[in-house]
C-alpha cells in the first residue's frame, strides 16, 4: 500500500509538473515557443499551431491521463460500486457527452450509494 501511495504521488507531481513546460519554453527560447508547426502527418491537410501551444494542451492531455489513472486506483482500492460509477461516467465523458456527464454522475451516485442498490 505505501508504495502505490507513493507512485501515486510522484505521478502527480510529475504530471503537474509538466502541464508548465510551455510555460518554461517560453521563457528560455522565445523563438523556438513561437514556431509554427503542422499537427498533421500528411501534407495535405495544414493546421499550423506554435510550438508552445502545442506542448500546452498535450501535457494538458497527459495530466488528464495521470488523474484518471489516479482516481481509477483510489476506487480499485475503496470500492467496486466506487470503480463502476467512475468508469461509466469517464466512458460517458469520453464518447462526448460533457454537458450531460454531470446529471449522469449524480444520477449513478444516487442509484448505487442512495439507495445502496449493489451494481
């Protein structure tokens, strides 16, 4: 147990830690936070972004990534009613349906936890 805590932990300062490198980047390279790069693969769709914001929203992605990880191991260890409702709700997330997501939550929480109805 203590050493999951700690991995836990060390991957959520890592990952917190990099969601600023575009801030970093911008401090010791100007130019190079200001280049303008294709995110496509094939030359023939363009979609130019600066490096920086680029590197802003992938480690924005990454950080996502680490707090699920870090969230689906806390209800592992709590509960399986706990796991379900965080995986329904993160497979509801994402398929796309962000504005509903809230009303889905509290609607499974309500269900499993309320009424204590065993999934």
């Amino acid at each position: 147990m203590k050493h999951l805590t700690r991995v836990i932990i060390i991957v959520f300062i890592v990952s917190l830690a990099l969601t600023q490198v575009h801030s970093i980047l911008r401090y010791f390279d100007e130019s190079l936070a200001r280049t303008k790069i294709n995110i496509f693969l094939d030359a023939s769709y363009k979609r130019e972004v600066t490096v920086q914001w680029y590197l802003f929203f992938l480690c924005q992605y990454f950080f996502l990534i680490c707090c699920m990880f870090i969230a689906t191991m806390a209800c592992i260890r709590y509960s399986f009613r706990l796991t379900m409702v965080f995986f329904t709700g993160m497979v509801y997330l994402m398929v796309g349906l962000n504005e509903n997501a809230t009303k889905f939550f509290n609607f499974l929480l309500f269900i499993s936890f309320g009424l204590k109805i065993k999934l």
